[in-house]
C-alpha cells in the first residue's frame, strides 16, 4: 500500500478552532488527539495565547482560516523557530505525563487500539500508531470521501464510551480538538515513524505503560 502525500496543487478544505484543520481527500495525516485531563486548562490558554501573539507579530492574520497559508509563506528559518517553539512544545506538553494517565492500563489501551483499527484497509488505512498514558500519535491515509474531522470524532466517542463504561463514570474522556498535520514528504513520513516509535522511550515509560502498533506491509 503506498501513503499517498499531500498535493499543493490538489482540492483542499481549511477549517479552524484553536487549532487548524487542512482537509484533502485520499492523504496521509499525522494526527495527536489527547484525554481532557492532558493538559491543564490554564497552561493550554497560555500557549494559544503566546501562540496569537506571535503569529500576529510576524503579520499572520490569526482568525483567517487560511492562516496557515500565511505562515507557509514566511521565510523557512522562521517557520523553524514556530515549529521550534509551538508545535514541539504541544507534543511536549503531552510526554510530560499530566492527568490521571488511565491508558497506561493495557486493557483501556487496547480499546484504543481495536478502536483505530476497526475500520482499516475499508475507510483508510492505518499506519503505525501509539496508544500512550494520555494521548495517541498516529498515521494515517484517508480512503475515498473519508472526511478527517468526522473520522477523529468516530473514534474518540466510540472509545470513550467503552473506556468510561470500563471506569464506572460519565462525562467527556478526549479533549475535542485533535492535532492534525498533512504529510508533504517520503522524508517526513519517516521522520514521525520514528518519532512514534520512539515517543515511549523519550517519556521514560517501561513495557506495557503504552501500546505501539507497527504495520506490517504486504510483501
């Protein structure tokens, strides 16, 4: 099965909240999606906050939902320092292991990961992901008309559902809003395998704190 890459030239759909969404049909996405208790409410706001500032001083429009675009035109050694700054400091955020952590419990772990590979290979195809205490870093192409944000919300509120049922308790398990990313380059598909692969390692977690799925491609 080949990944298929993001295509400037191809149809794309841009959508926001405090975080961007770029929609293409038929690519691969690295995607983070977190539980609610990940990230303190007030070190969350401050991040967006520091994250606003920044981008307006450097004159991107921030509540324009083509606000990426802008930040895709401005000289590479700085879309450096905000990737350097924001984008490593989010997934940061998620390996310093805050909130209870309930998915270092295998058995929740794998509802997680039933979860995700319940539709494979029919409405896309999953790439290797990692279920860890609090958060979940995978990749994946999106088949047909698939659409992102509806799939992010499949799996979310049909896990939840189990893991809460699992827990005895109510209430909202994920935060709403995923992490999403487009993948541009054979290289950087790469790169966030190993980054995935690695992620347990980095956050000092022992076997069977996390679960790592690597897909096996056909031979």
């Amino acid at each position: 099965m080949s990944f298929d890459l993001f295509d400037p030239s191809g149809q794309l759909r841009i959508t926001t909240s405090h975080l961007p969404h770029w929609f293409q049909p038929g690519v691969t996405y690295f995607i983070t999606f977190r539980t609610d208790d990940s990230i303190p409410a007030d070190l969350a706001n401050r991040w967006h906050q520091r994250r606003t500032e920044w981008l307006s001083r450097h004159g991107v429009r921030v509540f324009d939902p083509k606000w990426q675009r802008q930040l895709s035109r401005l000289p590479e050694p700085v879309q450096a320092e905000y990737h350097r700054v924001f984008s490593r400091e989010f997934l940061g955020y998620l390996d310093q292991g805050m909130g209870e952590c309930v998915l270092r419990r295998p058995e929740l772990s794998q509802i997680v990961a039933k979860t995700l590979l319940h539709f494979d290979h029919s409405r896309y195809e999953m790439d290797d992901f990692v279920v860890m205490p609090n958060h979940v870093h995978l990749l994946v192409c999106l088949k047909g008309d698939t659409e992102l944000e509806q799939q992010c919300y499949s799996w979310k509120k049909f896990s939840a559902g189990q893991i809460n049922e699992r827990l005895g308790r109510r209430g909202r398990f994920w935060q709403e809003e995923s992490f999403d990313h487009l993948i541009r380059s054979a290289e950087q598909f790469e790169a966030i395998r190993r980054y995935i692969a690695g992620n347990p390692r980095t956050s000092g977690l022992a076997e069977g704190e996390y679960f790592h799925y690597v897909r096996k491609d056909p031979k």
